[in-house]
C-alpha cells in the first residue's frame, strides 16, 4: 500500500515538475492543418539526399525530389528541394530514402540573414 502511495505522489511531482519546465510534446497536425498550411503538395520521386555537416555538429539534409505529381499549389520546375534537419529528436523530422515515392506538404522558407 505504501509503494502505490509513492509511485502516485511521485508521479504527481514529476508532472508538475514538467508542467514548470515547459517540456510538453509537440502537437501532431491532421491532414486538414497539412493541408490548409502548404503552399505545395507533391507526388515525387526522392531522387538524391545530400548531408551537410554544421559547425554545431549537427547535420542539414537536402532531399532532391523529382516531381510526379501536382495535388496544390503551382511549381514552374520539375523538381524541388526540400531542406531538413535530420538529426531533430522532437518534433519528428521528415525520413527521405533515394529512390521512394512521398507525399510532401511543403511551404517556402525565407532565407536566413
């Protein structure tokens, strides 16, 4: 009985412990909020990914994808690239293997100053 007691009251601290320290996970975004913030959705082809390693130690991946098909928005090239940081632990980053077929929502970035 005592055991329980603890495990509770333990496990009532750690939460507002976390509450405190802002650690609250990302919300996942439905399909709807996928969509409605894209400017671009893509059938495509990853065609190649190149890995830049930064001063901080951690890496940039560019995923070279090839355009199959257009499901929103307009893109005057062929192909696009899509730049992400695949060492992020949260939120998830997106996972690009040369040669597999996704479905991107994508947005424009603005270039960093």
């Amino acid at each position: 009985m005592r055991t329980a007691r603890f495990s509770l009251v333990l496990g009532v601290l750690m939460a507002l412990w976390s509450a405190e320290a802002g650690a609250f996970p990302i919300p996942p975004q439905t399909l709807r909020m996928l969509t409605n913030e894209s400017e671009l959705i893509v059938s495509a082809e990853v065609e190649k990914i190149t890995l830049i390693k930064g001063e901080d130690g951690f890496n940039t991946g560019i995923a070279l994808l090839n355009i199959l098909s257009i499901v929103k928005g307009a893109e005057g090239s062929q192909s696009v690239d899509v730049y992400y940081e695949p060492d992020m632990i949260c939120s998830a980053p997106p996972h690009y293997k040369e040669g597999a077929t996704v479905l991107a929502f994508l947005t424009r970035s603005q270039p960093s100053p």
